[in-house]
C-alpha cells in the first residue's frame, strides 16, 4: 500500500495521515477523500502495464489502490468489477445516438455495482484485522458485503429496511451474514448501524461514510476510460475530442462520487486527457441531490423518499456533495425522472437483452429525457450505467410489463392467440 499516504476532507480539505482518522473528518464530518502518492504510481505503473493484465477483475488496478492484494483467489471476491459494456444499436438508433453503450453491473458476483465497494472494504477490513464488518442496506450493498465476506471467510453483519425486497433478502441470509431488519427507513438503518459499530468495534462498511467504498466503486471509471478505447470512438493511440457522457442513477451519491474519483485520477495521473461529462440521474420521489443541484447549493436538504427504485431510494444522502460536484465539475447535469418513466425504461432495456432493477434503468430513462430535452445531441458519445439485475426486484420488472397469457395446452390455443 505504498501508494496511500492519507485522506483529504472533501469539506474543508485538511489532510490526515492514514493511521489518524478511520471514517469522516474529526472537524466537520465531511466525507474523506483517500489520498494516493501519484508520483510513485507513475514510477512503478504505466497504463500500458494495466491494460496488459490478464485479470478480469477490478484487481487489475491494483497499483492504483489503497489496499494490499486481499487474497482469496478463486472466490467471488476476485471476481467483482470489470464488467462488459455493450453497443445496443437499435437502441442508439431509437434515440437518434451515434455512440451509445451500456456498462452492465449485473454480470458482478452479486448481480449489482456493490460489490466494487464490498471488495475492497473486506480487503481493508482483513488488512486491519476487523473480526465484523457491518453495513445498512436496502438490500444490494447488503447482499454485496454478505457475498464478499462469506468468500473468504469474513463475519458480516448487516442491518436492512423491513420493506427491502425479498429477493435481496433472500440473498444476505444465503449468503450466511446476520442481517436485522429494521422497522423504519433506510437511514434509520444508517444511523443504527453506526451506533452499533461504535458500541461494538465493528468495522463499518456504510456507503457514503466509508472513505474505501468510494475506492472500490471508482474502478467502474477505470473500466470505462479502458473499454472505449478499443472502441470505435476512440482507439489505443487516439482519443476522440468530444468528451463521452456518462448517464448514473444517484441515491446515496457514492456510485456518481466514485465514478468520478476513478476520472480524477487518471487525470492526475495524466493518461485521461478529456475529463468525461457526468449526469447524475435521481428518482423525482427522491431528489434530495438533484433539488441541491438545481437550488446551486451545496447544502443538502433531506426529503421523504418514496419510489419504487428502493436502492436509489434515500431521505437524506449520505455523499450528497461530492455527488453534486461530479456533474457541476465535469459539465454534466442532473436530471429528474417519475417512476412511470423509469418502468417505461425496464422493458426498453429487456428488448436488447439487458435485464436491469429499477435504479439501474433509472439512468437510462434519464438518458431518453436528456435526448429529449436537447442536452444530448446525436454526436455525443454516451455511457448509460446499469447498476443491478433485474432479478433483484421482480415485483417490478412485473409492473413494467403485460402480463403473460394462460392458453390451454392445445396448437388450436396457439393459433387463436396468435390470430391465426
């Protein structure tokens, strides 16, 4: 972990040494930003040396990390990150779009971007020698953190909303963790799991919180300044002059954050050349970023979430300014979308072979309203993210669909319903 030297509070920017603060700044409980020693990252590793590797993993940015190699080979643990991007030309076509992929986090271990976090933060638990690690969850950073942890062993515990889906569930006690259900709100589970950590000396994984979550979940970034390279629009010795769009679905903030951070490093580093644009995308029922956004603050107000994408759903964000800075700092935007919209967007998904949650194709009905609206235009290179399976919230992949008809075992049925 050469490359560590401390954190940066991304409030009042104060810096500390890696041994002086575990979580938030001690000053005025902003997030903490980790610290990497640039300088010997480039005199140890060139993009050259990544883009050689063989490993199909977010482990393969390894030199570019605050943890040491966590071990576990041939576990789901070594298998999170580096996730296809797909090129759904009809889907470009339907949108007027001449460069449209999807980045497709449901192909990790866990079937959701979570599992970027929970890598790393069971690394760094394992480094420090934390007997529990401990997260509030509406269900996929929960399931993330239960599957990362039973790979290798790791004691986990985990505290979830009652109204989490059962397929969520269903994973986190698969999985072998101890979760509690709450009887209230994802931050009351928040809150409670600090509590708990304090009162017990677990490690807390908590999105939002926890500095080595957004370090986990920054390697989508790394990924997509990798994968488009080889991609029409831009090569391995060019790199097109119109920044590519990047479309997120926002919650908590982190993901957007993350992806974000992965961007400003390579930047540092000096082998991105354009920073991309970054839209964040939130659910009108939980907008509590986007209103600061629009308000041009960054103070966050709470508001009392309610929508159907539950992982996106959110009271009061926990990385809510580094969230707003990722679209204001990269001339990206946030936009707004109803539940309706983001239902209407599942099957759109589906009809291409992407089976998305309802946060995941949160991003991408923000896509088709930024379309619409003008804010893309047809030359603009665009990245939607899906952050999760379908499979997470049949409920309602349900809703977004007609229901399948009951015919009689008979070819005369068929024919019938067929018309024919």
């Amino acid at each position: 972990m050469q490359n560590f030297i401390g954190y940066r509070c991304s409030i009042c920017n104060r810096e500390y040494l890696p041994d002086q603060v575990t979580y938030t700044c001690p000053t005025d409980g902003g997030n903490l930003d980790v610290v990497l020693d640039f300088d010997h990252i480039r005199h140890e590793t060139t993009p050259d040396t990544i883009l050689a590797s063989r490993d199909a993993s977010l482990w393969r940015y390894l030199p570019l990390l605050p943890v040491s190699d966590p071990g576990g080979e041939g576990t789901p643990l070594r298998a999170a990150g580096y996730t296809p991007i797909f090129s759904p030309s009809r889907l470009a076509e339907s949108l007027g779009l001449k460069h449209l992929w999807v980045k497709d986090e449901s192909r990790n271990p866990t079937a959701s971007f979570k599992d970027r976090a929970s890598a790393v933060a069971v690394a760094r638990a394992r480094a420090i020698g934390a007997e529990i690690i401990v997260t509030a969850s509406t269900g996929n950073a929960g399931a993330a953190l239960a599957g990362m942890s039973a790979a290798v062993g790791q004691r986990a515990v985990i505290f979830a909303p009652r109204t989490a889906p059962p397929a969520k569930v269903a994973q986190l006690l698969t999985f072998g963790a101890t979760v509690l259900l709450v009887d209230g709100t994802y931050d009351d589970a928040f809150d409670l799991t600090l509590v708990a950590a304090q009162e017990f000396g677990w490690y807390c994984r908590n999105t939002g919180y926890n500095p080595f979550t957004l370090e986990g979940k920054k390697t989508a970034g790394y990924e997509i300044w990798e994968q488009l390279r080889n991609t029409e629009y831009g090569t391995r010795n060019s790199v097109s002059r119109i920044p590519y769009s990047v479309f997120v679905s926002v919650g908590d903030g982190n993901i957007i954050s993350g992806i974000h951070k992965g961007f400003k490093d390579l930047m540092a580093l000096g082998w991105l050349e354009t920073m991309p644009r970054i839209f964040g995308v939130q659910a009108e029922g939980s907008a509590a970023i986007a209103n600061a956004y629009f308000a041009q603050t960054e103070t966050i107000t709470p508001v009392v979430a309610h929508t159907l994408a539950d992982s996106i759903s959110v009271d009061l964000p926990r990385d809510g300014v580094r969230a707003i800075r990722a679209a204001t700092q990269t001339g990206g935007q946030y936009v707004l979308v109803s539940d309706a919209e983001i239902l209407a967007a599942i099957p759109q998904l589906g009809r291409v072979g992407i089976f998305a949650e309802p946060a995941g194709a949160t991003a991408y009905a923000g896509l088709v309203k930024a379309v619409a609206a003008g804010v893309i235009g047809v030359d603009d290179p665009v990245l939607v993210m899906n952050t999760g399976s379908g499979l997470k919230d049949v409920g309602a992949a349900m809703k977004a669909v007609s229901a399948a008809p009951i015919i009689e075992p008979s070819l005369g049925a068929v024919k019938k319903y067929l018309g024919l």
